[in-house]
C-alpha cells in the first residue's frame, strides 16, 4: 500500500497520547485531529501548531485521502465511528474495549473483511517489550507448565461515570492472559462492589479457568491508596512477576516452586533474577505495528478476533457482577 494518511478521533486523556506518537512517527501524514470538544484544540496545537484540528468529523469520513483512522473516544462511540470509518475505506485501530457488544464488534469483523480494510484494537500492553520477554519466557519453557495466573491493577486512578473498572482497566489483563495462554476460559465468575457511584463498580475480582487446570484472576481498582500493575505468572518450574508499576526492575523470575522427591513434596527456592528487556514505547510500538500491516498487508496481533474474545470474557463477567452486586 501507499503512504498512511492518518486521521485520529478523540484527543482526551489517551487519544492525546496517540496524536503525540503519530506526530513523531508520520509527521505531515497525520492529517487531522477530530474531537468534539473545541477546547481540545488547545492541547493538540501544544505537540505542533501543523497539526489540523476540527470538530466536524466528517472531514474525515469525506476526505479519500484519508486512508487511515484512530478512534480514541469512550467506548460507547467506538462502534459508530470504526463502522462509518469502515464503510469509508479507512483502516481503523480503535481503543478498547472494541465496542460494547459482541454483536456489534462481529458486525466490524465483517465489515473489515468485506471492504479489505484492518481491523485492530488498542491492547496495548501485548506491544510491551516486558510482555513480550515474558511470553517468550513460557514458550521457551523457562517456567514449565503454567498453572496459575493472578493480574492487580489497581490505582486511586480516574473514576469514570460512563463504565465501571471491569470494563476500564480488566481488558488490558484479559488480553495479556489470553495472549499468554493462547486458549480461552471455560468458566468465568466475577464479583465486585459499588461505593462512589450507584450501580458503577470500584473493584472487580473476575476469576478465570482455562482448560488443562490453569487458572487466572483479575482484580482491579480505581479505589486504591496507591498504584499497582502487577502480574504473576505461576509455573511448575518456576514463576515470573513483571510490575509495571515499579521505575525499574519490573520484570522478574523466580526459580521458585515445589517438586515431588521420593513422593514428599519439596520446595525449591533459588534466587530472582532481573529481566531485562527493551526500553520501548508500547504506544509506538502498537501503532508501528498498525502502520506496518497496513503496508505489509497482514493482520494485526490483536485484531478483531482477539478483541472479540475479550469482548465476550468481558460480557460475561459483567453478567456474573450483575447478580453478585445488590447495589444493581
Ligand atoms: N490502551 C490504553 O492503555 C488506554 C488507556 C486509557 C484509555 N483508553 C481508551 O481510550 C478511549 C478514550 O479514553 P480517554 O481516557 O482518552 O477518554 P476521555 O474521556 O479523556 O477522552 C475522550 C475524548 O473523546 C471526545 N469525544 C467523545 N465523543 C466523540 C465523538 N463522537 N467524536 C469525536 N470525539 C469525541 C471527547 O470530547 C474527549 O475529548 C477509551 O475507549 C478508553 O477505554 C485506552
């Protein structure tokens, strides 16, 4: 394909974020900015008084030489503008979660398809060099067989009206543990409680089985005294931890665990280990890697598929939180 001609919806707290890195890696071929509120304009302009910002979206959807679109407003927009920028012939990354419904999210996958356009969603920590180290780190064997996994992501973080934290922070986890275990859950529960907002969960503890016996739980909150990104991968070999949250050291293996010797299980403990990995924005990387299977014509890490399927884990949880939290 010829040149990326972005266009980029939404420049609110996140979206601000992808108009800087599209910026640096397109310049000029970032050609517009879209957000309804005028008042956005003044941040955009901030990164480059070049860039051009408007209101009005259909400048984008009526401009044909816009070939490409990032969708970074909430999630309750996400369907309509990645459908109309579809039916537009643009290539959409758009955030997550890829709509509200998986109804909606199968009608995009289609779309992309019939109009030979990429579909991809904007999990981004499957483009974080540590997640990466740390998949390599199963696949090679380092950890033997996975059994169990557990995601904290908790923070005294932005308290959203329009969704609760299951829907805000858990599909970052979700796709991390999809991606990692590369099959999908047979059974999901999930639990959680409301207490700034009716009917808005705080903390959600969604509680996963994969099959062959592995297990995974997510527990989030936007009601926390400090924040924590951590997640633990357990192996019968040995367990590795990456956290996001700490400046440096994020990314650990321990050579810890339990063995059978003479039919008595026995521990063994040897020392951690500090992972290194490559200091990369999981941002750029994620849109290079948009840009690239545009260019290369090929289907993007987490594409619609792997959205859907955290679309329907999300489903179902929300189903499980709807039963378990009497303030519904
Ligand atoms: N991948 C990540 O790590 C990550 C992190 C944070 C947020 N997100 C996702 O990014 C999206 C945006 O989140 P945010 O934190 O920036 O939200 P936000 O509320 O700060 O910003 C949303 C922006 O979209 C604009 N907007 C709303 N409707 C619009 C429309 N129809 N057309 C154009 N602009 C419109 C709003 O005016 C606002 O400026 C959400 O889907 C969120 O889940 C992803």
């Amino acid at each position: 394909m010829k040149e990326i001609k972005l266009a980029i919806m939404g420049a609110g707290r996140w979206g601000i974020n992808h108009v800087k890195t599209a910026h640096e890696l397109l310049k000029g071929n970032l050609k517009i900015v879209c957000d309804i509120d005028k008042k956005k304009e003044r941040e955009v302009k901030l990164i480059s008084q070049s860039i051009k910002f408007d209101t009005d979206l259909n400048l984008v959807f009526d401009d044909k030489e816009i070939n490409t679109v990032i969708v970074a407003t909430p999630a309750e927009t996400h369907f309509e503008l990645a459908k109309k920028s579809l039916i537009k012939n643009k290539n959409v990354l758009v955030e997550k979660p890829i709509t509200l419904l998986t109804a909606e999210a199968e009608e995009l996958i289609e779309l992309s398809h019939q109009q030979q356009k990429k579909l991809m969603v904007g999990h981004v920590l499957l483009y974080h060099p540590a997640i990466n180290k740390l998949k390599n780190m199963i696949t090679d064997g380092t950890i033997g067989k996975v059994q169990y996994i557990y995601s904290n992501r908790l923070n005294l973080g932005s308290v959203r009206s329009e969704e609760n934290i299951l829907w805000s922070f858990a599909p970052h986890d979700i796709s991390i543990i999809q991606y990692l275990l590369e099959s999908n859950p047979i059974n999901i529960n999930a639990n959680g409680a409301s207490f700034l907002q009716s009917k808005i969960e705080d903390t959600t503890l969604t509680y996963l089985r994969y099959p062959g016996n592995i297990h995974a739980h997510i527990f989030v909150s936007w009601l926390h005294p400090f924040k924590e990104h951590r997640l633990v991968v357990i192996g019968n070999k040995g367990m590795i931890v990456f956290e996001d949250s700490l400046s440096q050291n994020k990314l650990k293996y321990y050579p810890k665990g339990f063995t059978k010797i003479n039919h008595e299980l026995t521990k063994f403990e040897g020392d951690f280990e500090t992972i290194d990995f490559d200091n990369l924005s999981p941002l750029e990387e994620e849109q290079k890697h948009f840009f690239n299977s545009i260019i290369n014509n090929q289907e993007p890490l987490t594409n619609g598929d792997h959205a859907l399927e955290v679309l329907k884990i999300l489903e179902e949880a929300q189903k499980k939180l709807y039963n378990f939290d009497t303030t519904n």
